[in-house]
C-alpha cells in the first residue's frame, strides 16, 4: 500500500477533528459516483488542473482491491501526492459510499486535518450501478456521471443517481457519433427525471471540457460562504 493511503482501521484521534460547525470555511466534500468507465477519475483530474491555482483541493478515490485511480492521479500530478489518498474498499463500491462511510469519512477529514486549509474535497466512488449514490453524512454534493458509450437509453433508465445526484454529467460526447448514442436524447431524458436539477454534456479528451462542472463546484462553494 503507497505511504498515504488509508487503511480500514486507522481512525483519526477525535480531539484532533475538525469542528466543522465552528468553520464555515469547511472543505466543499463533492461526491462523483458513476457506472464503471464512465470518465470519474478523468473528470477528477480535470477539476484539480482547472481549480488547484484557486482552491486548496484534496482528493479520495476508491477501488475495491487496488489504489489504482489514486496512483493514475498521482503520476499525472494533478495535485501533490500528499493531497490523494486511496480508499480499498474491499466491498461493493455503494457500501463503501453508502451503507459504511467509516473509511471514507475518515480518509476526507485525515486529509483535511492534514492540510488545514482545505477548499474543496472530491471523493470518486469505485465504478457501480445506477442505483449507488453517497451518504449525505460523506458528501455535501455529488455529481453523477454517465457516458454516451454505455448507451443512450441509461438516462431514461433512471435510478437515485441519475435522479436525484445533483449535477448529471453525460460524458464521452464526442464519441456519441461512433457508438450511434443521441446525445440529445440523453439529456432530454434526463431532464424529464430531474425535475430542475441541473445535466450537463461533456467531452473530457481535453481538461477544458470539465470547466462547466468546475463552474458548478465554484458557485457551490460561493453559495456555501454566502
Ligand atoms: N473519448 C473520450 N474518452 C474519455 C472521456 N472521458 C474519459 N475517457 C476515457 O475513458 C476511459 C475511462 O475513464 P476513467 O476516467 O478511468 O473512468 P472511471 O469512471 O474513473 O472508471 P472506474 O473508476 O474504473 O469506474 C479512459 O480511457 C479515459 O481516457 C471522454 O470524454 N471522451
Ligand atoms: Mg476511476
């Protein structure tokens, strides 16, 4: 296991956590779940080359049995290693969110302990179904992420992420012409099932193609301090 991933036991002291209702300059903890393959971790990536110049950001990602998406991130140097830590889960990802957060909520306030400063903290579930969503107790938003190339009728699928996450982001849009996905389709049928909760298409072959979502985490946390 790399120096600064996390085991399952290694609990925080609690005199040395973060009273967070004494700070309304806690962290944003931003969730971003997702069907396997789907572009969280590059989104993940992204967001921390879009915003690390004007916000303190750390990182947890999740795997069930490796720190692989945590180790992707650090030799990309989205951040500095000491700002990603690796979540192994050992189970199904949505427990790890969902059911159990124990390792989770862990991870995120070691790791804002650690920095003090903390803006923003993105914790990436492992790849799961439509129905995994995070634990209000982890996250304070999350952001769900489909693609185009798992098929254009997901949306209409729907399920607790694609409804009710609070961003939806239908990724890979430039592959839609190649995997015969209706883009418009997609967003169309997700609008129906959200009722105003925002979609937003994205195409992340280049880190520009986050800066919609970068937008939305900013004006949350300006909503946040406001
Ligand atoms: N063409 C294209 N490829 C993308 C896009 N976003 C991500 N990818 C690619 O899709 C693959 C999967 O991306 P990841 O970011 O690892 O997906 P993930 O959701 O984190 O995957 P898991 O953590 O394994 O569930 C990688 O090869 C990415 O380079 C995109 O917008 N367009
Ligand atoms: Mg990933």
């Amino acid at each position: 296991m790399p120096p600064h991933d996390i085991p399952h036991d290694n609990f925080l002291n609690e005199s040395a956590r973060p009273d967070a209702a004494s700070s309304n300059r806690r962290a944003l903890r931003v969730g971003i779940g997702g069907p396997v393959g789907s572009g969280k971790t590059t989104l993940v990536g992204s967001l921390c080359a879009l915003l690390r110049d004007s916000l303190s950001m750390v990182v947890v990602t999740n795997d069930i049995f490796t720190s692989e998406d945590a180790d992707a991130l650090r030799e990309a140097a989205v951040l500095p290693t000491e700002r990603i830590v690796a979540v192994e889960t050992g189970c199904c990802p949505h427990t790890a969110i969902r059911d159990d957060i124990a390792a989770n909520l862990d991870a995120v306030e070691q790791l804002e302990t650690l920095h003090g400063d903390v803006d923003l903290t993105l914790v990436e579930s492992g790849g799961d179904n439509l129905t995994a969503i995070f634990s209000r107790g982890l996250v304070d938003v999350q952001i769900f992420v489909l693609d185009t190339a798992g098929g254009d009728d997901v949306p209409r699928k729907g399920g607790p992420g694609v409804a009710m996450a609070d961003l939806l982001v239908i990724n890979k849009v430039d592959l839609a012409p190649h995997v015969g996905s209706d883009v418009d389709r997609m967003l169309s049928d997700a609008r129906e099932r959200r009722d105003d909760r925002p979609v937003t298409p994205t195409s992340l072959v280049d880190q520009s193609g986050a800066q919609p979502v970068a937008d939305w985490i900013t004006a949350q946390i300006a909503t946040r301090r406001s």
